[in-house]
C-alpha cells in the first residue's frame, strides 16, 4: 500500500471513529427546518442536501461584530485566508486548499470577480449590506460552470417582508475605525404584493502600517481605508406564481497600499457593482421557469506615483444572461438550464488584454428522494475560445434515522484559463487550456437540533494547472521572465471534522481541518496553505447579555512555491459580547487578538494586533 493509499485510509478511519459516536446517540426530532439555495441553484431543504455546506445567519452576522467578509471566513472551517496588510488590501480566500480563482463567488446569484486574475476583489465587499452567506464544499462546474474547483461562496444581500421595518449601526473602534450603516425593508400585502430591501453603509479606518521592516515595499505610514456601499432589492408579485424584481450592489473603496519609502498617497481604488433584473413564472404546477439577466463590474486603479506612468487601470465587465426550469416530478426535481456570460476587460496598460470573450452553456440536473435515500445527478458542457468542456456530478445519501445520515459523492470540474494567463504580454499565451480537477467525497452528520457532528473526507485530483514556468518552453525571448503554461498537477485531500453541542447553557462549536494541499509535480506544499487549521467557539445567553470566546488555530504554511519562505502557525483569542438594553436596542463589543499576537498570512505583510470594536445597532 502506498503512503498516500495509506494516508487516505487513516484520514476515513478516522472521520468514522470521530462520528461514530453520534451513531449510538437517542433518537430525537429533526431541527428545525433550513433551506439552502446555492448547492441546486433552488431553493432545497438542508436535510436533503448532500453537498458539505455552512449557512451564516444574519443573526450571526450582526453579533459576531467581524469588520469584513474575510474576518468571517477565516472562522468557517475549510476555509483559510491571506492578506496584503488591513481590511482595505487584497485578499484571497482558499477552499479545501483550492486557490483563490478555483472558488466562485456570487451575490445574489451573480457571479463577481475579475477576469484578468480570476478572482473576486474580497476588500470591496461590503459586510454591512449582507443578510447571509451559504458556502457549498466541493466542485460545482457542472452546476455554475467554470472556476466551482474548490466551492462556492454565494452571498445574499437583504430582502423584504412583513411589516415595514429598520435597522442601523453606528460603531468606533481601534484605528480610528468608524461604520455606519442603515437599511428600510417590507413587504405589502395582498395579491399583488411589492416587497422592497434599501441599505446603505460607510466604512473608514486610518489603519496600520500593510507592510514590516524588511519588505522592499516597506513603509512606515499608516494604509487606511474608506468604503461606501448601497444595496437594493425589489420584487413584485404581478399575480400567484408570477414575480418580477431587481436587484442591485454597489461598493467602492480607496484603500492606501506600501509602494516604498515615499511621501506619495500610494493607493488603490476598487468598485464592484452588479445589478439583476428577472422574471418567474408558474407555467404549470409543477414547471417553474425563471429568466435573470445580469451585470457585474470590477472596476480597479492603482496610483504608484505622481508621475502619468504611475496611474493603472483594468475593468472587468461580465454580463450574464440564464434560463432555468424547474420541473416537479412527484417528490424529485428535474432542472434544465441554459447560461450565457459575456466578459470584457479594459485597461489602460496592456493593449493586449482589451478584448471580450462568451461562453455558452447548456446543464441539466436531476435530484430525487425514495424513503431514506437521496440521489442528484447534474451535467453540464460549456463551450468558449479556450475550447468546450464537459462536467458532471452524481451523489447520493443515506437516512439511518431523522438525524444521521451518510453521503457519497463524486464530481468533475474545471478552471478557465484568465484573461492574464491568456493574453498578458511576455506572459500569457492562448494556447493555454483550462484546468481540471476530479473530487470524490465521503461524509458523515448528525444533528438532532442540540448536539452535531459530521466528518467529510475529499480527495480532489486537479491536472493542467496553469503555473509562471521558468523558463518558458516556447523558447521565446520575449518570455525571458518565465510564462503561464499548463505543466503542474496537484491534489486536494484531507479530512474536515465539525461539531457543536449545549452544555449547561452554553454553545460549544469546534472545527478541525487536516489536509494536504500539494503540488505532484514538485512534492511541495501549495503556497499559503497549512496542513491543519481549527476554530473552537463558546458562547452563552444570561438574560440581556451574550458573549463568548473563539480560538483560530492554524499550522504553518509557505509563502512561496518552492517551499523557502516558512510563515509559522499561530493561535488567536477573541472575545465578544452583546447586550440588549431595550426593545431592538443592542450594544456590542469586539475585542480581537487579545494576547496581541504577530502572525504572518503573507510574508512581511502586516497582521491586526489586540484591536477592539464597539457600537449600538439597533433592530437586526
């Protein structure tokens, strides 16, 4: 038996032995019931679903007092982060150890992101104008097509119903930090009923220091930031079964960044905007047809210097139009769908990179229930210049009782080829193909709606990466400094673990990722990423007050790709509290990285110390 054979089969042993326990427990009641929406792009009870998946409430949200996206990520399991100094730089978010472009983001069911990098610009996402969050484990190309290699991440914002109502914050904190926000949501009654969501926000923060001594980019100022941000959502009910609406984000930041030892404001400005018109209607009883189109922006500048050669500029425009039909069939679901997205990019660099490309895709997948068993299947091919693609999934669960079940899972994937590994000059080459990636899953929950635990074990196989190789094969001159090529394979494997109970009135959660995320072509470990990371939680309601303690762990990683650079792991202790003083009144208090730890996410880029956070909100 291979040693890798060998980690696998201690790696499932394990995930058995720890979930084991849940086997023997009492029989109890199903919990209440959660629908999630992004592992079918429907709306699916969470019982039925057979994707690894986390739901982030807006309750959670509101009192965890996190000062951005990437401050809650970083405490979900399977989840690790990186950035370039404070809130206001550049951020990557890693799945199972996929890397930033191999997880897809969506707002309200738009994907967002740039298409000369392939990843979502994190610090633009404005917090405050979120509901919740659902993140789906696992590939789902053949659901969302290119880049769902490692998840996807989908983000709602807020939605109107009931009575009119309002929420606000107002809040201070270390750095100068200031936010506010506001939002007005409701909905009308009767049958033609209008339900409506506004918000608005404003963050600002003088900051620290992104970079220390010893970056060649090192200087001593402080990089603050400043975001603004509005968000809107409208549905009308023109009669039962038919609904029109739109929907609409926009975020803009101007965020300092290090550049060297310079008197010049070096900073980046980003927007990020996306707007949704769509139509539902009822056809028949059981065939449910919805037709969305949508635009996403991202727009980015740079100012390095003073001079005209320090301004950059590169937009991303993606405009996407889907038909999808939902048709009952007794208790299963058969979906077929049809997505067109068109990107184009902009810049005032790189005349190279100014072009648009399309891809066309048709899918269908089907999900159905028989007694204790659960089954999906999903197919999908995508067709653009980098050439047409086939993916495909099929899973299938087990009941042994209301509260434990088991699942299985196997799934394709794939990662488009970006417009800088494409096209960038003395860079890019468009030949290059897109990635692929084979996942197969085992998992394992119960959850009797106090006590949970489930174990999920993955080995996710991905070939062609697309990695600067040095030199460049082409024999080029002009690629002296090495170019995008698809040369690497690599493997995402590991175990993830979860649980959560009460315990004499307090809510105990704790998570534990072990895994393996290595290049097979070098033996080396991806950069960025550790072989285990943990998150434990205690928190406790006494009368108006609540509060609790969280502890992110995390091993040691790698800056770099060969392995040179070691950032070593740590541990971080933060503490929260609420307290509700009258009726929709509340007070909260953050206090992050109590011990004042430094750590390190990316290599002689600065991390928060000991930081705290306070402010009243008012509704949720």
């Amino acid at each position: 038996m291979t040693s890798r054979t060998s980690r696998n089969a201690a790696l499932a042993s394990l995930a058995l032995a720890m979930a084991a326990p849940a086997i023997h427990a009492e029989s109890a009641p199903a919990p209440a019931a959660t629908v999630l929406v992004t592992a079918t792009r429907s709306p699916q009870a969470l019982a039925d679903v057979i994707s690894d998946s986390v739901t982030i409430s807006a309750e959670q949200i509101a009192e965890s007092g996190a000062g951005s996206v990437i401050d809650l990520l970083q405490r979900q399991r399977g989840i690790e982060v990186a950035r370039n100094g404070g809130a206001g730089t550049s951020a990557s978010v890693f799945i199972r150890g996929a890397n930033s472009n191999q997880n897809i983001v969506l707002v309200d069911g738009v994907r967002i992101g740039s298409s000369t990098t392939g990843a979502a610009n994190w610090s633009a996402i404005p917090l405050s104008a979120i509901d919740h969050i659902e993140i789906v484990y696992g590939p789902l190309s053949s659901m969302y097509g290119a880049d769902a290699v490692g998840g996807v991440i989908q983000i709602f914002t807020r939605t109107g119903k009931g009575a009119p109502r309002m929420t606000a914050l107002a809040g201070f904190g270390s750095d100068s930090t200031r936010a506010f926000d506001a939002s007005v949501s409701g909905a009308t009654g009767g049958e033609h009923s209008l339900s409506y969501a506004i918000s608005a926000g404003k963050e600002k923060s003088t900051g620290f220091s992104a970079t220390r001594p010893g970056s060649s980019s090192y200087n001593a100022d402080r990089d603050g930031y400043d975001k603004a941000n509005v968000a809107a959502q409208l549905r009308y009910q023109l009669a039962d079964g038919y609904e029109v609406g739109a929907q609409l984000l926009h975020s803009k930041l101007d965020a300092q960044y290090d550049s060297g030892a310079t008197a010049y404001d070096v900073r980046a400005e980003a927007e990020l905007s996306n707007a949704a018109v769509f139509a539902k209607a009822r056809l028949t009883p059981g065939w449910t047809s919805l037709l969305q189109f949508a635009q996403s922006r991202d727009k980015g500048a740079n100012y390095s210097s003073a001079a005209a050669s320090g301004y950059s500029q590169i937009d991303s425009t993606q405009n996407n139009f889907s038909w999808q039909n939902d048709v009952q069939i007794g208790a299963d679901m058969l979906q077929l769908l049809y997505d067109h997205r068109e990107e184009d990019v902009s810049t005032n660099g790189a005349a190279a990179l100014n072009r648009a490309r399309s891809t066309n895709a048709f899918a269908a997948s089907y999900n159905a229930r028989r007694g204790a068993h659960l089954f999906n299947a999903s197919a999908r091919r995508d067709k653009s210049v980098y050439g047409g693609n086939n993916t495909g999934a099929v899973g299938y669960g087990y009941r042994f009782s209301a509260a434990l079940r088991a699942t299985a899972s196997y799934g394709s994937s794939f990662r488009a080829p970006t417009y800088n590994e494409l096209y960038y000059p003395s860079y890019g080459n468009p030949a290059n193909r897109p990635e692929q990636g084979r996942n197969a899953e085992l998992g394992l929950r119960y959850d009797d709606g106090v006590n949970a635990l489930g174990a999920s074990v993955y080995r996710n196989r991905l070939t062609d990466l697309l990695v600067n190789t040095n030199p460049c094969p082409f024999g080029v001159a002009e690629y002296k400094f090495g170019c995008a090529y698809n040369v690497s394979r690599a493997t995402l494997e590991g175990l993830t673990v979860a649980g959560s109970t009460r315990v004499l009135g307090v809510d105990l959660a704790a998570s534990v990722d072990l895994q393996d995320p290595r290049d097979e072509t070098s033996q080396l470990r991806l950069a960025r990423r550790s072989n285990k990371h943990a998150n434990v939680s205690a928190t406790s309601t006494i009368g108006a007050w609540k509060g609790g303690v969280e502890l992110d762990l995390s091993g040691d990683r790698y800056d770099d790709a060969a392995n040179k650079n070691r950032l070593g792991g740590y541990g971080l202790v933060n503490l929260f509290a609420t307290y509700t003083f009258a009726r929709d009144w509340s007070a909260l208090v953050r206090w992050n990285n109590v011990g004042d730890k430094q750590y390190d996410l990316a290599r002689n880029y600065a991390t928060p110390g000991s930081k705290v956070f306070a402010g009243i909100r008012y509704g949720y």
